[in-house]
C-alpha cells in the first residue's frame, strides 16, 4: 500500500516537474493567480517582463503588478473566466513600466478536488510586433484610399465573390450611390444586365491569363480607359481584383484636335508636292503631242506612273496620320517611327527650308508601344521645330 502511494507521489512529482520545465521553456508569459487575486505561480519568462525573479512575484496581487488601466481591463476577462468557468480569450494592452506590449491572453480555470474553481491559469503572448504591422497596413491602406478618394479616377477592389471590399468616393458616385450601400454587395448587382454580362466577360478574361488587363469602353457619352488588376493570395491563386478606370474623354478630343491641327499645318507642304507632281504630269502630256516613238511614250508612262505613286503614298500616310485608330501595342523599333514622321513632314520640310540631319545607333532601339503615336510625338516635335525656325536652318 505504501508503496503504490510512494510510486503515485513520485509520478505526480515527475508529471509537476514535466509541467514546470514546459513552462520555464516556453517563450510565453505563463502565470497561476488564485482567488484572492494573488500570484500563485509565474515562469522566468514572464518575470522577466517585469525586471524581476519568479519569487519575486509570487505572493503580490494581480492589480499591484497591472494598475490601471491594463489592470481594469484584464479584471474584466478574469472575472469572467471565474463567472463562467469556461477558458476565456483575450487581447489587450499592457504596460511594463515604460514598455508597452499587446498580448494575446488565454485564462483557464483550475478546479479543485471538489470541482470548484481554485485558480486561474493565463498563458499570454507578445503580438506587439504583429499589432504594429497590421497598424502600418492598416494605415497604408487608409493612406491609399486617402489618395484615390483625392483624384477623380474611380477605383474599386472586389474580393472573388464579387463583393465590394474597397470603393473610393469617384466610383460611389458613379453608380449613384452612398460608400456605405456598395461596401460589401455583389458589384454585378448595381449594373444593367447587358452591362454586367460585359464585365464578367472582362473579369473571366483576367481569370483566365491570370494577368492584368486593359481597355477602353464607351458608357453614356463618355470613354473609360479601365484597368483590372488581379491581387495574388498566399496561396498563388487570385484572391481579389483591383479595378482602375480613368476618364479620357477629354484626352482623346485634345488628341484628335492635335491631330487634325498636325494635319492642316501638314496640308500646305502637300499641297505644293502635289503641284510639283501634277506639274510634271501636265508637262509630260504636253510632250506626248509631239512625241512619236514607243520609247518616248513609255518614258512618259513611267514619269506618270511613278508621279501617281509618290502622290498616292502621300495621301496614304496623311489618311493614317489623320484617322483615329485602336492603339495596339508591340515591339518596335524607335527609328521606324521617326522615319515614318519625317516622310509625313517632308514636304513641309523642304518648303520652310530646314535641313534635317539623322543620326541613328549603330543597334536598333526597341521600344514595347504603338508605332503611329509613337509617329505622331515626333511628327509634333517636328513641326514645332519647325515653327520655332521660321528663317531656316
């Protein structure tokens, strides 16, 4: 008999020690506090939060070591625990003199042998770094949304069930309604259906490149430049969408009256090329009345033929220039879009006298864009060049 005591002593000791040592490991404030709100028991790791030894602590009250208001607060969830008899969670802020921590706190009541509460167990966490970071994020992101609410462009993030996560003010407005009623219904809901069966088809196209997309689109009047852009999760898949759409009307009108102002300033230097061409037709055909041999008429043929093509090569690049067209966007070399401008502007060239030198890298430049606006930059430093030099040069 003695002995089975003496061997469940010994595995009780064994069981306390096994305990005690995972405490004293354990990088996480472990502490007992019974119910007169004293400290029972606490680990080295926990102690040493407060500049001091286990036995230190053991004997002083809970409020003595957290006054208020982290005491307060920390009260709450005690009594609470000690209410219900159920583990309670928390997280709260604690003061360690000057340093201050957010912890994640996990109370267990202990019960005695006749199943009454005796005690608390705590286990709490230091989050403090987790807490700052998610603060950052959460200020980046109030920042972010702070800037986009500051512009005119409308911008929306939609999570994958189509639900509105994030609407900035331009975007609220657009649909006619306040943040507060778009914030967290399906997107698709507030659109015609025509409408939404045209984005779904965008979103679907993203889906399935699994990259971003852009593109314009015409909605009452106006042009939207819009942009979808997948946000990736963890996991590599995508988790959300962000969309951007951007008003450009106005731009494509200021475009097309560039345009059109490139093209009269181009009409007169045409305009002359043209007489020059027809000029030599006129005088080819005044010839052909005394010319009497094939191979003087043939001559004549090839002088209008290749007077008709210069002209008409003319036409083409102007009719180009001038028509409005869906940018398309690939590899190109930079020299082919100047060479095209300086063909356009030649005529002009040559009439205000300005001599025009190339020089061009030994390695053609490629450059990811549209040739013909790429054409018409320079085709405006061209004719501003131009303008600036009204004596030649």
């Amino acid at each position: 008999m003695i002995t089975e005591r003496a061997r469940a002593e010994e595995a009780l000791r064994q069981s306390e020690e096994l305990y005690r040592g995972l405490a004293e490991a354990a990088h996480d404030m472990i502490f007992i506090i019974d119910l007169d709100d004293r400290v029972v028991y606490v680990n080295e790791y926990a102690a040493a939060r407060f500049g001091a030894r286990p036995e230190d602590l053991v004997g002083r009250s809970r409020a003595e070591l957290f006054p208020s208001p982290t005491g307060d607060r920390q009260a709450l969830f005690l009594q609470r625990a000690l209410a219900t008899g159920e583990p309670t969670f928390s997280e709260s802020r604690a003061e360690f003199g000057d340093h201050v921590m957010w912890l994640e706190t996990r109370l267990v009541p202990i019960r005695g042998k006749d199943g009454a509460v005796s005690s608390v167990l705590g286990v709490s966490r230091d989050v403090t770094d987790r807490k700052r970071a998610d603060e950052r994020l959460r200020e980046s992101e109030d920042s972010a949304w702070a800037l986009l609410n500051a512009t005119t462009d409308m911008a929306m993030l939609l999570g994958m069930d189509w639900k509105v996560l994030g609407i900035n003010e331009a975007c609220a407005q657009a649909y006619g309604k306040p943040l507060g009623e778009l914030v967290g219904t399906d997107i698709f809901q507030h659109m015609s259906s025509p409408l939404a069966a045209a984005r779904r088809a965008r979103v679907q196209e993203v889906l399935d490149r699994q990259g971003p997309l852009m593109y314009d689109e015409e909605l009452d009047g106006r042009v939207y430049l819009t942009s979808l852009y997948p946000v990736f999760g963890a996991q590599g898949r995508i988790s959300r969408l962000a969309i951007h759409s951007t008003d450009i009307t106005d731009r494509q009108r200021a475009e097309a009256s560039q345009r059109l102002a490139a093209v009269g300033t181009l009409a007169s230097g045409v305009a002359h090329e043209f007489n020059n061409i027809l000029a030599g037709m006129m005088a080819g055909a005044e010839l052909a009345r005394y010319m009497r041999t094939p191979e003087e008429y043939q001559e004549l043929v090839e002088t209008v033929l290749a007077g008709a093509a210069h002209g008409s090569d003319i036409c083409r690049s102007l009719t180009a220039f001038a028509r409005p067209h869906e940018p398309h966007r690939e590899p190109l070399f930079v020299e082919t879009a100047i060479d095209a401008a300086l063909a356009l502007a030649a005529p002009h060239i040559d009439r205000v006298a300005i001599g025009v030198e190339v020089h061009y890298s030994p390695t053609p430049l490629t450059v990811y864009g549209d040739v013909r606006q790429l054409g018409q930059v320079v085709l405006n430093l061209i004719i501003n060049a131009c303008h600036a030099m009204p004596s030649g040069g």
